[in-house]
C-alpha cells in the first residue's frame, strides 16, 4: 500500500480529533435527555477508542507509517484522554454530583500529571539518546482501564436505582482502576527510561 499523509491510518486519526468535540458536546449538552443524553455520547466515545486501537495496529502491518502519523496520533491520543477526563468532571459537577466530582477531579490529576510526564519523558530520551519509548503492557491496560472506566462512568445512572447506582459502586471502582494503572504504568516509564537521562548535563 502506497504511503501517503491521508492514508487510512493518519485518516483514522484525524477522525478521533473530530470525534472528541462531538463527545464533548453530546454529554454537556444532551445530559438533560433521558437515556439518550447516556448513550449518545458513549456511542461517540467508543468509536473514538476504537480509531485509537486500530490506527496503530493498522499502520505497523501495512508499513504505513509516516512522519505525520507520528505527529498526529499522539497527539489526538492526548486530546482524547484529557478532552474526556476534563468534560466527564464538568459534566458530572453540572448533574450536581459534587461528591463525585470532588472524587474524580483526583483521578484527573493524576492521569493529566502522568501524560505530561510520559510524554516529556519520551521527548526527551528521543531526543539525547534517540531511544523510542514503546508502550509497555502496563500503558496498554491503562489505557483500556480509562476507555472501559470513561463508559462505565457515563452509562451508571441508566443502572435501577438501588445501592450500586444511587452510591456510584461502579464509577468509584473504575476510578480506583484507573488512578492505580495510571500511576503504576507512569512509575513503570520512569523506572525503565529515567535512567538514560544524564542529570549532570
């Protein structure tokens, strides 16, 4: 398959960009919609997690790997994750959840803290000792803890209303999920590539 800026995989990406102000906007602004205002925007976000796992895999088995690509899939990675985690706290605050808003801004911390410091991790080992930071197994089952997390949090309150609905068993439980992958999977970059950062320079 011949190379190109808007090959499939780069295609995909750019669509996960256009897909996330769609998120956005179909959870802060449908949230007054029964049922519909819940799945609308899970909907939304699980094919925008899909175009994540797929353009990767996409690009490495059919050698479409471009400069490009290597610009904008992390970077609407980055958007995805933070866009998500930022709406999903305002969106919860403007439900009135303050509890678990207070919560979850926590979470949010320490996924934003832990993307920042990956990626200036990643810039600049690329750049002293022009290693690549893969992803590790640990990032993967971060990454699937905040997809999963995300559309457990937003389809909860389609749950009856009893104990596990009415007191957010299942948004704690991921939250706790995706707080402990997150911080560990960080911890485990920092373990594995701090060392080939030289401090005395």
């Amino acid at each position: 398959m011949k190379k190109s800026a808007l090959n499939l995989p780069n295609t995909l990406s750019l669509i996960r960009v256009l897909l996330v102000p769609a998120f956005v906007a179909a959870l802060l602004f449908m949230r007054d919609i029964p049922i519909w205002g819940l799945i609308v925007p899970a909907l939304v976000y699980i094919v925008t997690a899909l175009t994540d796992m797929l353009d990767g895999k996409i690009a490495r088995k059919y050698n479409l790997v471009t400069d490009f690509g290597k610009f904008i899939d992390p970077l609407a990675d980055k958007f995805m994750v933070l866009a998500s985690m930022i709406t999903i706290l305002l969106w919860m605050i403007l439900r009135g959840e303050q509890l678990q808003a207070l919560i979850f801004v926590w979470v949010v911390l320490v996924i934003l803290l832990r993307e920042l410091g990956v990626t200036s991790l990643r810039l600049v080992v690329a750049g002293k000792s022009g290693i690549v930071v893969a992803a590790s197994m640990l990032g993967k089952i971060k990454t699937v803890s905040q997809m999963v997390g995300t559309v457990a949090i937003i389809l909860e309150p389609m749950i009856p209303h009893y104990i596990f609905a009415d007191y957010h068993v299942l948004s704690y439980s991921f939250m706790a999920v995706m707080a402990f992958t997150t911080l560990f999977s960080g911890l485990d970059y920092l373990k594995a590539y701090l060392p080939h950062i030289d401090t005395n320079k």
